[in-house]
C-alpha cells in the first residue's frame, strides 16, 4: 500500500499477503491439470522420454514415380493398333484401366517387371478411350495418371461374310468359312480378330484360302452335340493399309447328328452312316467316263428343293439346262451336286454312270414323291453333313472347291 516492493522476508507478516500466494500455487497446478491433458497423455506413465522421443516423422515427400501414357491426353484419328502404350519409370506399374465409353474394358497385361503394360488385342475405330495408370516407386508411394484419346474414323472398310448361320445346326463335316469383302494383306491381325471356341473344347486351327478367305476347323470331324462359338471382333483391324474391319459379332451354332455317306463310284451305291451305324444304300448314277466326279470328302454347303442346272455355268456349253433339278445339294463350288434325277431311265441308277460330274439318284419330275431316294436323302440330310466319292477316274477334289478343307492334311493345314 505504500508503494515499497513485496520481499520473501516480509510475506509472513501479512496474512493477506500470504493467502493472495495460495491462489497463485493453485492457478498454477490446475494449468497444469490442463496441459496434461491437452496433450493427450492421459494414463501414460511411462515419462521417461523426452519430447519427441519414440514418434517416427511421417515420409509426406511425393512419390519418384512416373507414369506415361501414349498417345497424349485430348490426342484424336489415333491408329487402332500399336499406338497405345503405357509405361513407369523410377516404379513399377501396378495397375492399369483402359476403357471405351460403355465401360467395356481393354485387356492387357503388365510386364514382369513393371515397366509397361500390353493390350491384349486392338482397338475399335472411332471410339473414345479413357486410361487410368497407377505406379509405385520403391518406398511404395503411389503415382496415378488419368488421360483419354479417340481413335480414328477410318476412310475403307471390310467385312467378312460368314457361314454357317447364327443358330443353326448343322453336320459333323462344318467348317467355319469367312470370306472377305475385300483382299487380306495383314493375315495375321484378321486371324487374331476372330476367334473360334466349341464345347466340349477341342482344338481348331484357321487356314487361309488365298488373301480373302479364312476356315476353321478341328484335326477330324466335329463331335455331334459340340456347340461352337464364333467371336468376329474386327472393328479396328486393319486388315491392308487405310482398310479397317467394322464388325463385332458373335455367332454360335449346334453340331446335329452325325451323318457320312460314300460314294462308291464304281459300284454306283451309297451307303449312309448315321452315328455309326448303316441306315441306308441307295443306288446312283455317278459322272460318266468323260464327265467323271471328283473323289473326295465334301460337304453339303447348300441344299435346294428345286433348282436350275446350266452347262453354260460350268464349263459344259449348251450340253444341258434344267430348270426343274429336284432335290439339290451342293458338294462343291465349281458345280458339283448330289440331286435328283427324273429324266434318266430307272435302269441306270445302281448300274451305269450318266452324270456331267454330280451324282445323281432317282427322283420325279417336281420332286413331289416323298418315296423317292432323292427325296429320302434330302430330307435326311443337314448342311454339314459329309459326302465321300471313292474310286471314280477323276482327282480328288481341291480342299478350297467348297466347304471341302478335310481333303488337306492337318499339318498342312496349320500351316
């Protein structure tokens, strides 16, 4: 009170004095109180560390990885095949997304050691695709980059024309036979485009016939029951420089009964064999010593109940032409049939060889006659089934005359 400054020695003798330093003391411990447990200690009795002892600094620093991707964000007309790439350095990719605008992904595979990533397959024209990659670097910080990019709008186009049709069924002998609109110039990219799966699996080879046209088959004729399925994915393919594929297709079909019937050209019968087992022999009437068959496995690729048969088609002139050919199915491109005969005499089948190279049975005018061989036959038979001509004068037929590759060998085949 009277201005003289307070002393250690003097703080007894005011009680007042005395009670003012007990407020202080307890305003100090329950500061204390406080810091505790703002800090979080709570029960921790351990305190024979110093501050900051034991806490390992977290590593905030950005990861070494780089992830790049061609071609470039916002990049437009960009090739189907070959353009896109997706690489790490300093790291190692450990996923990648590529993906069309329905969400349909692009397959790939990340390299073993993680410095890029493959496409499985190529990419579909005029489509738009967005890429996600992700990389880390040896301390397993992660590195992401997103980019997107449109393919190009090709100029030229191809097709291809495919047999048989999507959910048919059809004979043991069917192959798949494609045939393009155009000529083939990058076998080896079409062929990947498409491929050709049957359950139970067994395995099928391609081969190609000239530069536009591509079969499928197994090593011997399909097991009755298989279901086979065909997946044209050449939307993108480019098939011969500025020509693209434009299809993405997928067809199936059942393999029926099994049916093979031989032609004996000699004996002029044929024995039908349906899984196994003989169920009929019909007499004939083959090519005739100057117009012999060919020999040979062929495969019924079309099956017509009234058709018309002109020399002038197939190299014979002005020799013949029917109009009313009952009970058709062709054997081969170049004109070779097995069909209904009605105006040769009954006499010939079974005992005389009359034909410009088909093979003829007995049959009526209008193929009206359900009785008939040839009508028997025909409503017995299914694209697909097989045909087999022996011991006529004549060469065996060429594997590209028709549906008719089981007349090369399988190691040829594959080749």
């Amino acid at each position: 009170m009277n201005g003289q400054p307070i002393s250690g020695a003097s703080a007894g003798a005011s009680g007042k004095r005395h009670h003012g330093a007990g407020l202080r003391v307890t305003a100090l411990g329950a500061l204390l109180v406080l810091l505790t447990a703002c800090g979080g200690g709570g029960g921790d009795t351990d305190s024979g560390k110093g501050p900051g002892e034991g806490t390992r600094a977290e590593d905030t620093s950005a990861s070494q990885a780089v992830v790049t991707i061609a071609p470039e964000d916002g990049a437009t007309s960009v090739a189907t095949s070959g353009a896109l790439k997706v690489g790490a350095a300093q790291g190692k990719l450990t996923a990648v997304k590529v993906a069309d605008p329905k969400g349909n992904p692009v397959e790939g595979e990340i390299a073993a050691d993680g410095a890029s990533w493959t496409p499985e397959r190529h990419l579909a024209a005029a489509t738009r695709y967005t890429v996600h990659a992700v990389a880390k670097d040896a301390k397993g910080r992660a590195s992401a980059k997103d980019t997107a990019f449109t393919t190009l709008v090709p100029a030229n186009t191809f097709v291809g024309h495919y047999t048989p049709e999507d959910g048919s069924t059809v004979g043991v002998g069917m192959p798949v036979s494609v045939n393009f609109t155009r000529g083939i110039t990058d076998p080896d990219a079409v062929e990947k485009g498409i491929t050709v799966t049957a359950d139970p699996a067994v395995r099928i080879e391609g081969h190609w016939f000239g530069n536009d046209r591509l079969d499928f088959r197994p090593e011997t004729y399909w097991k009755p029951g298989t279901k086979v399925t065909v997946e044209l994915n050449l939307d993108g393919v480019e098939g011969r420089p500025g020509v693209y594929g434009k299809q993405v297709r997928t067809v199936s079909f059942t393999i029926g009964r099994s049916q093979v019937s031989t032609v004996d050209a000699s004996s002029k019968r044929m024995k039908v064999v349906r899984d196994g087992e003989q169920i009929k022999d019909i007499p004939v009437s083959a090519g005739a010593p100057a117009t012999t068959t060919y020999n040979g496995q062929m495969v019924i690729s079309e099956k017509h109940k009234v058709t018309r048969m002109n020399g002038d088609t197939v190299g014979f002139g002005g020799e013949y032409d029917i109009k009313d050919v009952p009970h058709a199915l062709r054997l081969s491109t170049s004109g070779t049939f097995l069909h209904g005969n009605y105006w040769g005499a009954s006499s010939v089948f079974g005992r005389t060889n009359t034909s410009h190279g088909c093979v003829g049975l007995r049959d009526v005018r209008g193929g009206d006659d359900d009785g008939t061989p040839a009508a028997w036959f025909y409503d017995n038979s299914l694209i697909g089934d097989v045909v087999v001509v022996k011991n006529s004068k004549d060469k065996q037929i060429a594997p590209d005359n028709g549906l008719n590759g089981w007349n090369m060998d399988w190691e040829e085949w594959r080749k």
